[in-house]
C-alpha cells in the first residue's frame, strides 16, 4: 500500500514537473491604445488557464513599428508576437517573415469580416488574426452645435467642417472647433492628411508610379489641413497623435475630431470620456469626391518566422481574438469597449447593440472602405490612407515629417511638398518603379 502512494506521489510530481517544464514565456509587442491596454489587464485569465506568461513591451504608436519593423526584417527575434496592422501584413506575409495562423482548432473563421481576412491575408493564407478594425468616421460634440445653432450633416463636406470649426472655437476657453492627428509618422499624421487628399481628388502616384506631391490637390490639401489645425486647433497640434487627441475630445477640448472609429468606444464610456453624454457622429467629410474620404485598418496579432513558441503564441492570439474574449471584455470593462470590426457576432450581440448606438455606423464605415479605388482617377495601387507597396513606410514617414514642419511654420506647404515629391521621386527610382 505504501508503495503505491509513494508510486502515486512521484507519478504526481513528474507530472507537476512536466507542466512547469512546458510553461513558456512570450513576449509580446504591442501598441498603448485604450483596447491594448484592456488586453494587457485581462491577459491573466489567459495565463492562469494556460500556466504561460507574458512578457509585455507597450509603445507609442511610432515606436512600436520601427522596433517591430526592425526586428522582423533583420530577423532578430526579439518578439513572439507582434501588433501590426493591414499594411504590413501581406507584404510581410509574400517575404515569408511571419507564421501562417489559418490552422487554429476550434477558432471561427466565419464569424470574421471577410473583407478584414483579406485585408490580413496573401496568397490564400492568413498571416495575422484581427484583434479589432476600424475606419474613419466624424464626432461631433451636439451640446455646442445646438447651443450655436448648427446642424451637422449625414454627408458633412469639408466647407460644412470648416464654417462649424470656425463658428465653435474659442480659444479663450480652451476650446477648439477641430482636433487632428499632426505628429508626424506613416500612420499618424499621414493617415488622416491621405484621406484628405484622397478626396481632394489627389493621389500618390499616377499609373506609371510617377510622383504627384508637388500637384495642385496635395498643395490644396495640405493648405487646407494646416489651415484647420492652426486657426481651430489646440495649440501643439504637431505633437498629436490619436491617443492625445482621444483625450483632448474626452476632456471636453474639440467640437469636432475626424478620425479612428476604434476611439468611440472610450469616447462613449462615462468612466473615461466626461463627454460621454453629449457626443454624436456623422460620416467623415468628402471635397470633390467621396473615393477614399475614409479609411480602412486593422489592427492584428501576427507571430514572426523567428519565434520558437509559435504553438503557445498561436494560443494566445486565438483567445485574445476570440469570440470569448470580446464577450470577457464586455462583462469586466463595459460594452461600448469591445474590440470593434472583426467578428460579425459583435454586431449581433444585444448588450453591445444597446450600448454603443455607433455600432453599425462603424461597422457601415468599414463595409464602404474600398481599399481597391481609393483615388478619383486610376492608380496602381491598393490602399485608402497608404500605399500597398513596402517602400510606402519609409516614404510616408519622411513625407509627415515635412508636412510637420510646414504645420509649424519652419517651411512653406509649396517647399515641403517640393522636397517631398523630390524624395518620394528618388525612392522610386531607386526601387526600379520608375526610371
């Protein structure tokens, strides 16, 4: 008898020893938007299930794809996981940087937006699981409309946007008639100013991949952005990415914020946005035409050909992508914070329907986001707020920078744009685009 419990025990112990042998460590990398910071909260659940950990690394927007970029292209292998988005995923995905995550037992493909798999996808595999999508819409403080006497239109142009932002600011009370994103990256200022000039009738290239940042739509454009920003806009708008403007808007600052429709949902929840109960939103506004006045993205958990815990990375972004997971993030963080875009369940689900009135607005937005005509004329190129070639990073960047600049007056929109049409034109050459 004795030695059958000794036997028992031992049979436990090795057990014991083999779970705690095959619990690993991932490190995963990620942005510091408000539905990031929620998954990093409730990630224990997720490890106290599993017996693995997290080691997390949290970065600004900007910070996160260069070290991202970085790592993966130079194979470095720092990260199990990575944030990315629907830019970088298929081009990565076509140079064999990241695992296939098609094959997950037991996770709902279905139930995911069609448009937003392929958005993640190349070749006819998926190379990144969504973790929310989004597109771009327009909130709208409707106290100080009314209290002007102003209507916001289901269809604002950029004439509407431009006499309310006049009539709404006063400075004096530190209150501007528009915030938008003015720090300078690929995907902050650049995402916002390309719709601009999407709808102002301009492009990037035209169909032989020649340069167009020195024509009249970009200049039109770019005067008329830096023109929002520094006659209606809170001082620093240069400094301003999504998050500051996020909580510029929830503090009671903007009359009006053109952006993600991702931040609704902190907008809208009374524990974080003292404007909770006074907000509205209306469609993003059009010029000349509607091609490209709203974008499409997706932000998306991919995990790197250098990982060597690929199956317990595969774990984790299943469940934090998962139809309990969104379900979790409702019961323990409110409804209106639900990762928003992905799964056609969420728009289904009553308790989120009931509390986030902008749902199917957003979920709209993102339907009507053609990636594959996002300019009024013909262009090579797939894309609303970038373009789908993988020089556009480096070229975006470079390009926000000298959009900064002209914000804040070291240079002139004209001088910008020349260097940047200059810049844009040599990197193409180069690349063998153009001769």
């Amino acid at each position: 008898m004795r030695m059958k419990t000794i036997a028992a025990f031992a049979a436990a112990l090795l057990a014991g020893t083999s779970l705690a042998a095959s619990a690993e460590t991932i490190t995963i990398a990620t942005v510091n938007n408000s539905q990031m910071v929620v998954m990093q909260k409730l990630a224990p659940t997720w490890e106290k299930k599993t017996g693995n950990k997290i080691n997390w690394v949290v970065l600004e927007e900007n910070v996160l794809r260069q070290r991202v970029t970085t790592d993966i292209a130079t194979h470095g292998g720092q990260f199990d996981v990575i944030t990315i988005g629907s830019y970088e995923t298929p081009i990565w995905g076509k140079q064999g940087w990241l695992t296939s995550v098609g094959d997950i037992k037991g996770y709902d493909y279905n139930d995911v937006f069609p448009s937003v798999r392929s958005a993640l996808s190349e070749g006819g595999n998926l190379y990144a699981l969504p973790f929310y999508a989004e597109s771009s819409f327009t909130y709208y403080r409707k106290d100080l409309f009314d209290a002007a006497g102003l209507k916001m239109s289901d269809a604002p142009t950029y004439k509407d946007i431009d006499a309310a932002a006049a009539k709404l600011t006063d400075k004096s009370k530190q209150q501007y008639g528009i915030c938008l994103r003015g720090k300078p990256g690929w995907g902050e200022n650049m995402a916002y100013l390309d719709t601009v000039v999407n709808t102002f009738g301009g492009s990037w290239f035209d169909m032989k991949w020649n340069a167009q940042l020195d024509s009249k739509q970009w200049n039109d454009a770019v005067t008329f952005y830096i023109h929002l920003l520094k006659d209606y806009g809170p001082p620093g708008a240069s400094s301003n990415g999504f998050n500051e403007n996020q909580a510029l808007f929830a503090t009671g600052h903007c009359a009006m914020w053109i952006d993600a429709t991702s931040g609704a949902g902190m907008i809208y929840d009374k524990s974080s946005s003292q404007v909770a109960d006074k907000v509205a939103f209306t469609a993003a506004p059009v010029d000349v035409t509607p091609h490209g006045s709203h974008w499409f993205w997706a932000w998306a958990l991919g995990i790197p050909k250098t990982s060597t815990k690929a199956e317990v990375a595969k774990d984790f972004i299943g469940w934090a992508t998962s139809k309990d997971y969104i379900d979790l993030v409702g019961q323990t963080n409110g409804w209106t914070t639900l990762p928003p875009g992905t799964r056609l369940s969420t728009y289904e689900n009553a308790d989120y329907l009931k509390a986030a009135p902008f749902a199917p607005a957003v979920k709209q937005a993102i339907d009507t986001a053609d990636l594959d005509h996002p300019t009024m004329n013909p262009v090579p190129y797939t894309g609303v707020q970038y373009v789908s070639i993988p020089e556009f990073q480096a070229m975006g960047t470079t390009v926000g920078q000298l959009v900064a600049a002209a914000l804040t007056g070291q240079s002139t929109v004209e001088s910008a744009l020349k260097q940047a049409q200059a810049s844009v034109t040599s990197t193409m050459q180069q690349a063998g685009y153009t001769q």
